[in-house]
C-alpha cells in the first residue's frame, strides 16, 4: 500500500513536473517568438528610418535647388549676353579686316585681328562661365554620392554667393544686400566633394543673405545689409569665412542651429536641415570643421576649416 | 554725346566700345561706364551737365537700378537726362516697377544692339 501510493506519488510528481518543463519550454519560445518579432520590427523601423532620412536629404537637396533656380537665369543671361555681342561684334570685324586689307591698310587690319582675338577670348571665358553654372546645377540635383577631386574653393565661393544672392534677389523685390570677396589668390586647390562642398557655402550665403534680410526689416534707413566671403591659407588649412551683419543668433539657440530640424524660419519656409547637413557635410564628409562667432543684433561669422 | 552705363559685369564696357566704335570714332556718342548704383551716383554729382542718356541694369549688389533710377529722378529735375533700364529679368513687375519710378525705355538682356542704337537715336532727335 505504501509503495501503491509512493509509486502514485511518483507519477504524478513526474507528469507535474513533465507539465511544468512544457509549460516553460512553451514560454520560453514564446518568448523567443516575441523578441524575435520585436527584432524584425526594430529592423523594419530602422530601415523606414533609413528610406526617410535620404528622402530628407533629397527633399533639402531640391530645396535649395529651388532657390538656385532664379539665380541660374539670371546667372545665364548674363554670360550669354556677351557670348552673343561679342561674337557679332567679331563676324563685323572680320568684314572690317578684309575691307582693309583689299585697301592695303595692313595696320589697320592688324589692330583688327587684335581686337577679335580679345573678344574671342572673352567669348570662350562666358561660355566657360554659363557651362559650369549648368553643371554645377546639375551635380546639385543629382542624388548620387560622389568622389573628391581638386577644387577652385576661390571659384566655387565666388559662383555660389552670386546664385545666393540673384536667387534670393529674384523671389523677393525688396531684398538686397552689398556683397564683397576677398578672395586668397594664392590657395592650392584642395580635395573636396565640389557639389556638397557647393550646398554648404549655397546654405551658409542664404542664411547670411536672410539674416541681413530680417535685420533690413526693422532697421533704420542707415543700415547697409552686408554679406562677405573671405578664403586664406593658414597652417596648412584652408579657411572660408562667411560674414553678414545681419541679426546674429541669440546666444539661447547658439547650440541649438546645427541639430536636424531646428529652424527660426516661419512653419514651411525652411527644413531645418541645412545647417546640420552641411556640419556632416564638413566635418564628417571632408575632416573639417564649422565654427560661428556671433552677436545678436549685429552680426554672424561661419568659419569653415577643411585641412589640405 | 555723353552715356553713362551702369553695371556690375565688367566685361560691359569693352562690349560697348566695341559694339559703339564706329559711333565712338566719329564723336557721335562718348561713353563713360560705373560698375555700381553708388559709382554712378558719384559720377553724376561731377558730371552731370555732360551726361545726356544713362543706361543702368537693374539687378545690381547694393543700390539697385531701380534705386538708382529713383534717385536721379528727384535729384536732377533740370534737365531730366533719359534713363533706360537693361535687365537679366524681362519679367512684368520689374517693367512695371521700372515705369513707374521714371524710366524712359526698359531693355532685357542678351541686349540687342541694332535696337538699342534705334532708341538711342530716337532720343538724339
């Protein structure tokens, strides 16, 4: 009887026992099911995260392309219109030279060759100019990352404050603003990506030209809104300064400018993703660095500093 | 005669000597060129009872055209020299704003020079 109800007792504590080693192996890969679910998840959302942060960059990629674009007309005409005169005036001239030289005026013809050499040039230096505003527009739209190859800093500052500033001349009649280059004729050209390094300066010249902008609105009739860019050489590192004497940036948001989405700009004016994507731009694209002095009411300065 | 010419692209003025030289040679027109609204302004305080035709672009860094234009209108009343506009941007709100600031003639860039002479002429007679 004892044994009957020992060996009862024993079946029952294994079936108890068998039952409770199901019901946590059933937990257990329960478990494993829900983290692993938990994981595809994540991934999922990692993956979105992903998707939507190049269509950010996309989207801040055809913003600024927007801006440009009234710039680019008129950053167009301009060099069109004297590859269009010159080339005429030269076509009279060659008429000119021969009249001349039936005449037996050699001189005179001389001079002339002279003068359509001059105007030759000065076609090919505008042709030159309108091609690479259209390339540089292209390159700004295109979505595709591509490589460093040597820089004119000195040039690319100069195209882009001009399309900055046509640009924003082009949306608002009543914007305008002095602009000044003081550019280091003697820098070496330096590895960059020229597009993003492109849209960097394109962002550091709109901001400067808005801020200036703003300052204009509420200022006295005194005020001369004034947007610089200065290049120099130091240390075996290349400096670009980009100055306005607009409202400066309250010493509160200092810290704040450079974060994703953070913008002073009215709801639909501004991504918020300018400056942050131009600090990844240089620092993290080109091993450089963005430093900003400022005071509020008088004025910004950005100083980009990409090593050699 | 003398033309001012008023614009900020440099390349400008060989352009005009060149596409004015047969003008230029026979004295009929004689030009003088400033590279800004401030310059021009500066040129006109010294010049101005020589200067009979200004011919000033718009889109220009600092003062504007428009400004320019505005300024010669209420500061040499006597006589009024002719003002034409020449723009990269034809559009109608700079005609507009160009109009009604004073301006004799609003030209839009790549300028054409066989028009350009036939209003210059125009305002000769």
């Amino acid at each position: 009887m004892r044994l009957k109800t020992f060996l009862l007792n024993l079946i029952k504590g294994k079936r108890i026992l068998e039952h409770g080693v199901q019901i946590h192996t059933e937990e257990v890969v329960q478990q494993g099911d829900s983290l692993e679910s938990q994981l595809n998840e994540f991934e999922k959302t990692r993956n979105e995260l992903e998707i939507a942060k190049k269509q950010l960059i996309q989207l801040e990629k055809m913003a600024s392309l927007g801006e440009l674009t009234a710039g680019i007309a008129h950053e167009i005409q301009n060099p069109l219109n004297f590859v269009n005169n010159f080339s005429e005036v030269n076509a009279e001239l060659i008429d000119e030279m021969q009249q001349e030289i039936d005449k037996g005026n050699f001189e005179e013809a001389k001079a002339i060759a002279c003068a359509i050499k001059e105007n030759q040039q000065k076609i090919n230096q505008h042709g030159k100019r309108a091609d690479s505003i259209v390339k540089n527009m292209l390159l700004h739209s295109r979505d595709n990352s591509s490589e460093m190859q040597p820089t004119d800093i000195n040039a690319l500052a100069d195209e882009y404050l001009r399309l900055s500033y046509h640009g924003l001349r082009a949306k608002d009649k009543t914007f305008n603003s002095a602009m000044m280059t003081n550019l280091d004729s003697n820098l070496p050209k330096v590895n960059v990506i020229p597009q993003d390094f492109g849209r960097v300066l394109l962002n550091l010249f709109n901001n400067a030209f808005y801020a200036v902008h703003q300052k204009q609105k509420t200022a006295d009739a005194n005020y001369k809104p004034e947007v610089s860019v200065t290049t120099s050489l130091e240390n075996g590192q290349i400096i670009i300064m980009v100055k306005d004497n607009g409202s400066g940036i309250p010493e509160n948001i200092k810290d704040k400018i450079m974060q994703p989405f953070f913008t002073t700009k009215p709801t639909g004016e501004g991504t918020g993703l300018g400056l942050s994507l131009s600090y990844d731009m240089v620092v993290k694209g080109h091993g450089g660095n963005i430093d900003i002095k400022t005071k509020e009411g008088e004025y910004t300065q950005f100083i980009i500093t990409i090593p050699i | 005669m003398k033309i001012l010419v008023v614009d900020d692209e440099a390349d400008v003025q060989p352009l005009f000597i060149q596409r004015f030289r047969k003008e230029i040679r026979s004295g009929e027109f004689d030009f003088a060129f400033s590279l800004s609204g401030e310059d021009a302004l500066e040129y006109l305080e010294k010049n101005h009872s020589e200067v009979v035709l200004i011919l000033s672009d718009i889109n220009m860094p600092g003062m504007t055209g428009i400004e320019l234009l505005s300024r010669i209108r209420h500061t040499y009343e006597k006589p009024p020299p002719v003002v034409m506009m020449i723009t990269a941007y034809g559009d109608e709100e700079n005609r507009r704003q160009a109009m009604q600031n004073g301006a004799n003639e609003f030209l839009t860039k790549p300028l054409d020079f066989t028009l350009l002479k036939e209003k210059l002429k125009t305002f000769v007679e």
